[in-house]
C-alpha cells in the first residue's frame, strides 16, 4: 500500500523520512552496506591502473552548497574512472554521488579529474535537490596511505528553487586502499 505523502509530492514524503532520527541512521547504514557490498564484490576483478582502489576519508568545503563538509568514498571501476560517495552533515543533511574520469599528469601520482552526478539533502523542511559537476587535482603518496585532492564542485539546486551555486572548492584527505 503506497504512503499517501507519495500522491502528494515526493519531495513532501522524503522530508517526512528525514525528520526521523532513525530513519536518517537507516537509510546512511543502508547506503554504506551497499556501497561497501558492491566494492567488495567487485574488488577481485579490479586491475590496478591508478595509484589506489579505494578511498575513504573527509571532504571540508565551503558551507554553501548542499553537499559541503562530508564523508568521502572514492572508489575506482576501471584505472581511469572513479564513483565518489558523500555524505554531507554540514548546514544541511545530504548525499550525493559523482562519476568521475581521471587523467594522468607527468608527475607520479598526480592526477586531474573531471565529471558530474546529483545529489539529495533536507534542510528546515525544505528538500534540496539538483546536478553537481566536479573539477579537481587528486595526488597519492608513493610511501603512505593517503591521498589529497582540491576540487571545484559547483551544484545547481533544482528544488527548492533554481539556484545556481558555484563557491564549492573544497580539500579531502582519504586514507587509500590498493
């Protein structure tokens, strides 16, 4: 039987589910198990191109945009693509997801990347919807586990209202996994 918030906008329904604490924690645990489940399942057949598989760490940015102060989970599908995971716990409660295409640079461990995906965040009742695109450097340590990366990621909000939101620079330091 369909919830009733459903026939009356989607965006009403999912504020609903995020007032409550727990569901918050159900749905952030459900994501992680899956994300952590399809890498696992995947891992074995992975051939390592880039400097690292997997990365999880945290993003600090600019307070505007929705997705701004997160989790970060880099993981690489192919040498040359990467999916990033965020959560977002900063002004505004979010998630996000990005596809990313990583290019080498000549100097060992340096690469720049660029792609796009979406993202999901609530905030005082109101739900924040829209595409994000991202522009960055990503460098890993030869000698220890960890990568730096500086990006641009600008997000036009859908919902509420229109908004363009372009000051989203942020730093994420990742503890990395071969």
């Amino acid at each position: 039987m369909l919830n009733a918030y459903i026939l009356i906008s989607p965006s009403t329904y999912f504020r609903s589910l995020m007032k409550n604490t727990v569901m918050k924690k159900t749905l952030l645990s459900s994501l992680l198990l899956s994300v952590v489940g399809i890498i696992s399942a995947s891992a074995q057949d992975f051939k390592l191109g880039s400097d690292y598989q997997l990365g999880v760490g945290i993003r600090l940015s600019t307070g505007a945009p929705t997705i701004s102060n997160s989790v970060s989970l880099k993981y690489f599908l192919t040498p040359s693509t990467a999916a990033e995971g965020l959560i977002s716990f900063g002004n505004r409660f979010g998630v996000g997801g990005l596809y990313e295409l990583h290019q080498s640079l000549n100097s060992p461990g340096l690469r720049w990347f660029y792609g796009g995906g979406g993202y999901v965040g609530t905030q005082h009742r109101s739900t924040y919807l829209g595409p994000m695109g991202v522009l960055g450097l990503d460098y890993k340590f030869s000698e220890i586990p960890l990568n730096l990366s500086l990006d641009w990621k600008p997000e036009l909000d859908l919902l509420p209202k229109i908004n363009f939101v372009p000051d989203a620079l942020a730093l994420t330091a990742r503890f990395t996994i071969q």
